[in-house]
C-alpha cells in the first residue's frame, strides 16, 4: 500500500495563510509560503501522469515582521503538524529543512518551528536556539520528540500566531541581531 504523506500538515499551513493575509492587510507582516518545485512524469503519448519533487523547499514560509520595538525581522519557519499523540517527531524535520532554519537564524532571522498537536488542539512555536538544542543532543542519542507543552515551548492561538515575536522579537534573534527600543525606526 502507497502512503501519501504530501498533504499531511497541510490544513494547518492553510491556516497560517490565511493568518498571514491578516497580518499583511494590517500591515504587520509580509509571509510568503514557499512552494516545493515539482517535475512532471509524462507517458508516451506526452501528457502528464504524475509528478516529483524536483527541488525541495527551503521552509514553509519566509517573510518579515514588524515588531514592537518598531523594527522590522525577517523570519523563516517550518510549519509541522503531529496528527495523533502528544509528541512530535525531531526526524519529521528533514536536514535541509534544518538547515535553512540554522542558516536563516545565524544571518539575522528570526527562525523557528510552528507545531500544530491535532488532538489537544494546542500549538507552539520552537524557536531555532530551543531546536537547536534538541537536535544536537537527538543526534547524540538523546530524546527523539517534542512533547506537547514542554516549558520550552510557546504556545500561541491562531488568528495571532505571531503575537509572542512581535512582543518579544528578542526571544527568536541570535544576540549579534537583539533590539532595543531605542532603535525604534517608525514614529
């Protein structure tokens, strides 16, 4: 039996679309969904049968955000979604994935993973430094999964799933990067 796992997850980044359209309309944020590139198999006659990721996608979604201490950040995360249970897999977040978060964190971004935990309907953000962490300690041997409601995580709520950055944007940006209020560049 085939098992597509292409769409799983894919209610939740509907959601966090629809969320971003919000925030633009209000001018807080611009975020963008970044499509994976895909190539068609055709059959003989030349029309198209199925496709294959050509290239895979950096993350879900790239963008900026404007914060309360009036500055703008760049962001880049990963939208996960655990459909049973209270724990997320670490090895459901692909190395490149990890990566461009890694990369996007250490150039300024504010970088994380949104988890989504279906049953409880609760969700989360990880920023990059608590990931980070937890994934250098799983490829060591230690824990595999993000348990739903770990202190280290926060929680938000949808439509303002961006509430805990743009209050604390400090909380998801490497220290060489960190605002301060007197740095406020809008009126």
């Amino acid at each position: 039996m085939v098992v597509n796992s292409g769409n799983r997850g894919k209610a939740l980044e509907d959601l966090v679309e629809i969320c971003n359209e919000g925030y633009r309309a209000k001018g807080v944020a611009v975020i963008h969904r970044i499509p994976a590139a895909w190539l068609p198999i055709r059959n003989r006659e030349g029309r198209i049968v199925s496709a294959k990721v050509d290239r895979k996608a950096t993350v879900d979604f790239v963008g900026h955000v404007a914060t309360s201490l009036g500055r703008a950040v760049p962001v880049a995360f990963e939208v996960k979604e655990v459909s049973s249970g209270d724990r997320w897999p670490l090895s459901k977040l692909e190395d490149h994935q990890y990566a461009c978060l890694r990369d996007s964190y250490f150039t300024g971004a504010a970088a994380f993973v949104l988890v989504g935990y279906r049953e409880p309907r609760r969700y989360f953000l990880l920023p990059f430094p608590e990931l980070r962490r937890r994934w250098e300690r799983w490829k060591e041997g230690g824990p595999a999964s993000v348990r739903c409601g770990d202190s280290d995580l926060i929680e938000i709520s949808f439509p303002n799933y961006l509430a805990s950055l743009i209050k604390e944007p400090n909380r998801f940006l490497p220290l060489s990067v960190q605002l301060n209020a007197k740095e406020t560049i809008f009126p």
